[in-house]
C-alpha cells in the first residue's frame, strides 16, 4: 500500500534539504522553533498565510508542499518482492 507524505513531512524534507536548522528556519519564517517542531510533527495546523511564507523560505510554492508524493513502499511475500505505488 502506497503512502502520501504529509504536508509537515515535506516542510521537514525541503527544510533538510536546504540545509537549515530548525532554530534558522523557524527564525526566517518569523515563527518559534516549537511551533516549527510542532509544525513538523503534525501536532499543528499552519494557516495559508504562514505556509506562504514557509514555501517562500523554501524557495518552492504552497502547491508543491500540499500536493500529495506517493512514497513507495516495498513488500516482500516469501521469496517475491515487489514495489508497490
């Protein structure tokens, strides 16, 4: 069974990728590194307006954080696996 990865997952993933902390990102986004944690864990909702200002840190859009990335998942029956979408 495929799994879609969750907005806060991806604000974890472009935040990893662009190599900055928490402590930096949740400084540029104008928000406290417990609400980011918070953010990150899906412990909270952001509103449109801050995940506006998230994507803009991130260089990216609110489209590319909200739209669902099937993750693969690999099963394995015996001695047969096989990718699952």
């Amino acid at each position: 069974m495929a799994a879609i990865q969750p907005i806060s997952e991806k604000i974890r993933s472009f935040r990893s990728k662009n190599n900055l902390s928490q402590q930096d990102f949740a400084f540029l986004c104008g928000i406290s590194t417990s609400y980011l944690s918070q953010i990150e864990n899906a412990a909270a909702n952001p509103s449109l307006i801050l995940l506006e200002r998230i994507s803009s840190v991130l260089g990216t859009t609110v489209g590319d954080l909200a739209t669902p990335e099937r993750r693969s998942e690999r099963l394995t029956t015996d001695s047969h696996s096989c990718s699952v979408m």
